[in-house]
C-alpha cells in the first residue's frame, strides 16, 4: 500500500522507535518517585521538555505533555466550566471536532458557543471585529486546517483580539489548535501572541498517544484532578518511553523543516496538475494562488462519485486516502461540515477525498498516484483523459 493519508496519523520513524526502546529499558523508574530510578526518570522528563519547548521557543515551565492534541484542546476549553459566570466563546466553524466538540458541554452549563465564519477556509476579520463583545472569554483559532490545508492569518486575528481587550479591559483567552502546524510550518505560541497551544505526536511521526499543551499557566485550571504530574494541569504517570520518541520525532522534522516544506510543496504541485487533467475540482488553496496554505495537505472533488465509491476503488488499487478528519466514526460528515462552513457546494463535499503528503513520500510514488486517479476516473466513464 502507497500511504498518502498523513494527515490523519503518521508511521512511527526509525529514530523515534530506537529512542521508544532505549528510555523504555535504560529509564525503568516513575518520575515521580523519590529514589535513585525515579529521580534519573525525572531528569530524562525534564530534558525532553526543555528539547520540545526549546524547538516552539517557550519555557519549558509552560509546556504539559498528554495523550495529545484532542485532550490538550479538552483541557483549555473545558477549564472553562471551571468559571462561576458564564460567558461566551467564539470558535473558527472550521475547527477540529476536538474543539467543536465541547459546543454542547458548554451550552449545558450555560455559555454560549458563536462560530466565525471562514470563506474559503480563512478567517473573516471583520466577522471577529464584530462578534468581540464584553461576555467573549475565549477565542479559538486552529493555524492549520486538517481538512484543506488553509493557513490562517492568526496574528492578525490575535492582535484584532488584544486591542479589542485594552480598550474594555476585558481579558480573553486566545487558544490555537497547532495539531497540523507542528512539525510542518515554523509555528512559535507564544511570539503569535496565543495564551495556549495543542500539539499532537503521531502527526509528525512521534508514537501515537502523545502530545502536549503549551499554556500560560494562570491562564488554565484543569477541570479534572490527580496525582499532581505536569504540575497538576494533567494528572497520571507520564509515559516516558513515548515522551522521549515524540520529542526525538520533533527534533527530526524541525531540523529539515525547510527542506521537507519545498520537497512536499513539489510533490503537492504533482498531484494538482494530475487533478486538473482529470477534471477534478481543487478544493484547497492552489499552489498558484498567492494564500497562505499547508502543501501537506490537499483536497479535491471528485464529483459526481461519491468520496466513499472513489476511496474504495483507490484502496483497492492500493492507496491509502481519506474523506477528511479521522477523528470521528463519521470522517466524511465531520469533512463536510467543515467544506460547508468554507462555502463549498453540497455536490463537491459529498465528493471530497483528502490526498495528504509527506517528506517520506517520493516522486515515484506520487507518479503512481496520479496514474491511479487517471485510471480509477477514465473507468468510471467521465473525465478528460
């Protein structure tokens, strides 16, 4: 099978897992204990914290690691509930399920939830200007989308934001979901003016099951309560071994963040002549557009087939594809949700198929798939070529 589904988890690479091992059997003890085993597990805890908010350009004191990027969004959002006045928390329509998600926990406990509208996947600024009032507590702004790539302009929406709240005096919390930017785009939290950050491990190769939250601590309380790891913000022995793996992942991919950018950004522009000679409709950002886009990720319509006829067809042919986010039973629903919040048509969401790339693809590769789609759309009768 060719992999072209990146976007929703990546292999394991070859250092992370000989990192997994080594601290798996060299650092056996608990972080948090008190002997000689538990203190060189603490130092090893440390080390990779201090490695990973070195690359984000943070303090180390302000970076939390979880089970990743859905549970770091979970805790800064939820930390809401922890507030005895309800307000009101504006959400991108176009971010992930892990932050949409908590709409209807929220309105049970009486805030309101506000969506600002994205056409073409990008924020509207001046939708932001108007829906900043008084009761806004919270704004959450995703950098990359997972489902068409698109950038956001996020430090115009945060400076937007701030001046809005030194004229009222009104402190509110601005939260990046940064699962697709890490690893990928340079991406630094704190320089963008965020109060917090979620970050995923298995989206650039680290173990899946990690992750970590940067976050301005007195911005947050955790809304659960443990045994006090990661300074009491996520509780539960931290899983070193896969710490150490997601941290050595990271390390990777920031050192080449360039060179991996302009080979995928090749590899993309491939992909989108192939679709234009068949017919297909881009629904991301073209490389030729002069927007700000992700070229690890890239969606088209292949109307009038269905998403799920054409997927089938290419995974039988032996390509690994998607409907959009993984993260749901519902992948195709979730992805239309978010094309229909762009201002996509109905026909061209329900064809959608997601092609996401990485450094570890080749040309070759590439070449096969777009073979692949020739073949699969001249079989079905309709197309050019």
């Amino acid at each position: 099978m060719l992999y072209f589904d990146w976007t929703s988890t990546s292999p394991v690479s070859s250092q992370a897992l000989v990192e997994y091992c080594r601290v798996s059997e060299c650092y056996p003890g608990n972080p948090s204990s008190t002997h000689a085993l538990g203190i060189k597990a603490k130092e090893m805890l440390e080390d990779c914290r201090k490695r990973f908010a070195s690359i984000l350009k943070v303090s180390p004191s302000e970076l939390y690691f979880t089970s990743g990027g859905t549970e770091a969004d979970s805790i800064v959002v939820q930390s809401l509930l922890n507030n005895p006045s309800p307000g009101e928390v504006l959400f991108t329509a176009v971010e992930h399920a892990a932050v949409l998600e908590n709409k209807a926990v929220l309105e049970n406990h009486g805030w309101k939830v506000t969506f600002l509208n994205c056409p073409g996947g990008y924020l509207d600024l001046d939708a932001l200007k108007k829906a900043l009032n008084p009761s806004v507590r919270m704004v959450c702004i995703m950098k990359v989308n997972n489902v068409t790539g698109t950038i956001m302009d996020t430090e115009s929406a945060v400076r937007i934001i701030r001046e809005y709240s030194e004229k009222t005096g009104k402190y509110i919390h601005i939260h990046c979901d940064a699962v697709q930017a890490l690893g990928k785009i340079e991406f630094h939290p704190s320089t963008e003016g965020f109060d917090s950050a979620a970050f995923s491990g298995h989206k650039f190769s680290g173990p899946r099951g990690t992750g970590a939250l940067w976050c301005r601590r007195t911005a947050v309380q955790a809304l659960s309560r443990a045994g006090g790891q990661e300074s009491g913000l996520r509780g539960g022995t931290e899983n070193l071994p896969a710490i150490a793996a997601m941290t050595t992942a990271l390390e990777n991919c920031a050192s080449e963040l360039v060179q991996h950018y302009d080979f995928v950004k090749t590899l993309r522009k491939k992909v989108e002549i192939c679709a234009a000679d068949c017919g297909f409709t881009l629904l991301s950002p073209s490389s030729d557009s002069g927007i700000s886009f992700s070229p690890y990720i890239l969606t088209i319509s292949v109307r009038p087939l269905p998403s799920e006829v054409f997927l089938r067809v290419m995974s039988d042919k032996g390509f690994c594809l998607s409907a959009g986010s993984a993260c749901s039973a519902n992948t195709r629903g979730k992805a239309e949700k978010v094309l229909q919040a762009m201002g996509i048509r109905s026909e061209d969401r329900m064809s959608a198929i997601r092609i996401s790339l990485s450094y570890m693809n080749t040309e070759e590769d590439v070449e096969k798939l777009c073979k692949a789609l020739k073949d699969t759309y001249k079989e079905f009768g309709y197309g050019k070529n």
